[in-house]
C-alpha cells in the first residue's frame, strides 16, 4: 500500500510541477547588455596624397579671315604632399591642430597661333 501511495504521488506531482513552471520561449531570456556606441576623435593622425592630371583645350576663331587659333590651354603634371595633426574632443566639440606640406608639379601651356602671318 505504501509502495502504490508513493507512486500515486509522484505521477500526480510531475504534471503539476510542469505546469507551475510554465513555457519558456526565446524571448524570456535577456540578451547580454551592450553598451550605447561612443566614438573619440581625439588622437594623433597621419596622412599622405597624391595625384595627377591633364587637360588640353584646342580652339579655333575664325575673325574675318585672320585665322587666330589657340592650339592648346592646358597642362599636365602632378602633385603630393602630406599631412598630420591632433585632435582632442571635449563633449560634443573637437579642437585640434593640423600641418600640411605639399608639392604641386602641374605646368600650363599656351600656344597662340595665327593663320597665314
């Protein structure tokens, strides 16, 4: 009698146990606490460029036959240099110093031309 009251019990706890603790889904369970995004701008920084370009414009002017034309405006070259500074941020404010030094090598052309002089 002891052995099946004993039983009796436990079949009887187990769903009601069950029941008391209830369905756990995924968004019972807290994700990890992640902090609000801060951003510094203070710091040391470096930096270099460089470049090149070309361009050359031809025009031709007919003025009453004098046949004046400009073979060519333009230039080519190129151009580099570097740069570096600090900065330091107070809030919502940044302060700094930057240096630059640079070289440019573009040259310019012009040619004047006049038909039949």
């Amino acid at each position: 009698m002891r052995k099946s009251l004993l039983w009796a019990t436990a079949l009887t706890s187990l769903p009601s146990m069950a029941l008391l603790a209830g369905t756990v889904f995924a968004a019972d369970i807290e994700p990890d606490v992640v902090g609000p995004y801060y951003s510094d701008w203070s710091g040391l920084y470096i930096g270099a460029y460089a470049g090149g370009g070309a361009v050359v414009n031809e025009i031709n002017l007919d003025l009453g036959g004098a046949g004046l034309g400009l073979d060519g405006i333009g230039g080519e070259g190129w151009l580099g240099g570097v740069m570096g500074g600090y900065n330091f941020q107070m809030n919502n404010f940044v302060f700094g110093i930057q240096g630059e030094a640079g070289y440019n090598a573009l040259e310019t052309e012009f040619d004047l031309s006049t038909g039949g002089v």
